[in-house]
C-alpha cells in the first residue's frame, strides 16, 4: 500500500508530514508538478534526501500545483518485494488524444494472477496502452462502476486512482468524486498518515 498527496495552489505540505510519510512508505517516490501549462514529473527515488531535494521547492510554494506518491512493496507469494525505481509512480499513459499520468493507492482484485503490487499497476498501464483508447473511453474505464470496476477492488476496498492528463491542471480522481480521500490542510492524502 502507498499514498498519494495532492497539493493544490493554496496549500503547502509539511517537513512533518512529508518525513512520516517516508518513513511508512520508503520504497520509493515520485512526483508530478504543473509547470507552464503541463505537468512534468520524475521518478525513481529510492533515497528520502534526494526525494525531498527534487520536491523541495514544490512542496513549501503556495503558488504550485504538485501530486507526491510514496510507495510501500507489497510482497509476492513468495514473500518478495519489487523495490525498484522502475515501480516507482507515475506511469505515462498513451492515448489517442493526450498523454496521461497514473497514480494508484491500494490493491488490485486477485486479475493479473502472480502478479502483485506495483508489477500489476505497470501491467495494467501497459494493457491499457495497447488499447489505444481515447480519453473519455480512459476515464469510463476508471468511473466508478465502470467496466474495471472489478479489478480496483480487494477484500471490500476500492483502490484510488488518480490520473493527471497533460493539458489539464485539474486532477481526474477514480472513483469521482475522490471517495476515501482524507482532507488534511487543504491537501487530498489517499489514505490516513497518522502524525
């Protein structure tokens, strides 16, 4: 399980909430930030300091837009992590009409059979990209009781989604609006960081 931070214009996130939330989730960051009419991002953070060097500036300016997602591996059937940068977040996705970036907090349904965690989110994003779909069929994919509906769900929970498409400055929240998203000083967190 990991999170995700959304920080709108107006708000800032904490040295506080920033630290505690890579000490639960230290296997890695990544971030996109809106920048001169698009979102930019890197990822691959696998140190907290360099994680917290790239973000810096982002995180503490009223005036930016930025999404942070820090990861926490979920073992594999044979108790093994991927703790790669490569399972880092975001994933681009290619469709027809945009390009889009992919955020996930929670687990997949038992699809994708031996394949957990973040191997799946890159499976999933590599399936998706080979539809070559357009963006409103991406986000009927996505919606709430939409045709994946199935997939987002284990043992009762949804798992959230957000996804950022380049010529929007607004995030796309799956479900929408973003249900089980925590309001924490004027950020969206996609779970509960207790401080």
């Amino acid at each position: 399980m990991c999170v995700i931070i959304y920080k709108p214009e107006g708000a800032i996130v904490s040295d506080k909430l920033f630290d505690q939330c890579w000490k639960l989730f230290s296997h890695g960051g990544g971030y996109a930030v809106w920048d001169n009419g698009r979102w930019v991002y890197e990822k691959g953070f696998m140190e907290k300091e360099e994680f917290y060097k790239a973000v810096k500036e982002f995180i503490h300016s009223e005036n930016t837009r930025v999404v942070l997602h820090f990861r926490l591996a979920t073992e594999d059937a044979e108790g093994k992590r991927n703790i790669l940068p490569e399972f880092t977040h975001p994933f681009e996705i290619q469709l027809q009409d945009t390009k889009a970036l992919l955020f996930v907090n929670g687990r997949f349904s038992e699809s994708y059979k031996g394949i957990v965690g973040a191997p799946k989110v890159k499976k999933l994003v590599e399936d998706i990209n080979q539809l070559k779909l357009k963006r409103w069929q991406y986000e009927k994919l996505l919606a709430e009781d939409g045709l994946l509906e199935g997939l987002f769900r284990y043992r009762g929970e949804r798992a959230r989604l957000l996804t950022l498409f380049e010529e929007d400055k607004e995030p796309f929240f799956s479900p929408k609006p973003p249900k089980g998203w925590i309001e924490y000083d004027g950020l969206l967190l996609s779970r509960k960081v207790s401080l």
